[in-house]
C-alpha cells in the first residue's frame, strides 16, 4: 500500500510539471516583453533628462549674455514662468529628434528711434531702450547625432 501512495505522489508532481511547463514559457516571454517595455522606458527617461540639461545649460547662457545664431537679439533675459504650463518634452519614436515646449517669462529690450526730441533725450541720458517681459512659449526642436543632443531651431509664441 505504501508503494501505490509514493508512486500517485510522483505520478501527481510529474502531472504537475508538465502542466506547469507551458505556463513557465509563457511568464519568460512575458517578462522579455515587460524587460524590453522597460528599457524603452528608462531610454526615454533618460533622453528627457539630456535634454533638460540641454535647455537649462542654453538658459544659463542666454541669461549670462551669451548669444547664438538661434538667438533673437532683443531677448535679455529667460525665466522659468511657474504660472506656465509644466515643460513639455516629446521624444520621436526613433529617438533621433524631439519636441520641447517650454513656459517662460522674456525680457525684451528694444532702442528707441532718434525720431523725437525725448528720444533724443532718453539716449543722452543712457536710456535709449525700452524694457519690457512676456510670457512666451518657446518650441524648441532637438535633434541627436552620435549619441549627444543638440538644439535645432528654437522658435517663440506669445501666450
């Protein structure tokens, strides 16, 4: 009796595997489907946090003086506007390219004509310029080649 209850064991543990095999190879595959899901993730995580550091490094410049053929050359200065809508950064599915748009606050300086007697007056005085901010909606275009991101062309909305 004891060889029959030792032999069902093993033949019910043998089953078992057997019906466990197919369900074992379809968790590996689904786990190589959820690895390669993750990786794309972290790439894009990652190409976003670049490009970010791309744009915060090109807003240091601009704000320290700095200009680039880019550049508009009345801007003076570029602030984050926390009243904005948060930053927006869409990889392109090759990730070769992307699309940022960013809120900011701009100021502008524009040099009065020397049309008029107070303008006139305004220059000798070092006031020739007129300042003013606005918030405006930069679109920036990156493109990546051998691994690193570069800005494209940047482009300016007024909000």
């Amino acid at each position: 009796m004891s060889n029959n209850i030792g032999s069902s064991r093993r033949t019910f543990l043998k089953g078992g595997a057997l019906l466990a095999a197919p369900i074992a190879a379809a968790s590996v595959t689904a786990v190589t489907f959820a690895d390669e899901g993750l990786k794309a993730r972290v790439t894009q995580l990652e190409d976003e946090a670049e490009i970010r550091r791309l744009h915060q490094a090109w807003l240091r410049r601009v704000n320290s003086g700095e200009r680039d053929v880019l550049f508009d050359d009345a801007v003076r200065q570029v602030t984050a506007d926390h009243a904005g809508a948060p930053d927006q950064i869409a990889v392109a599915a090759d990730g070769g390219s992307a699309v940022g748009h960013f809120d900011h606050a701009v100021a502008l300086q524009t040099a009065l004509g020397r049309d008029c007697t107070l303008a006139q007056m305004a220059h000798v005085q070092g006031h020739g310029t007129v300042r003013r901010t606005e918030r405006r909606q930069l679109i920036v275009r990156y493109l990546k080649s051998d691994g690193a991101w570069r800005m494209d062309r940047l482009e300016w909305r007024t909000l």
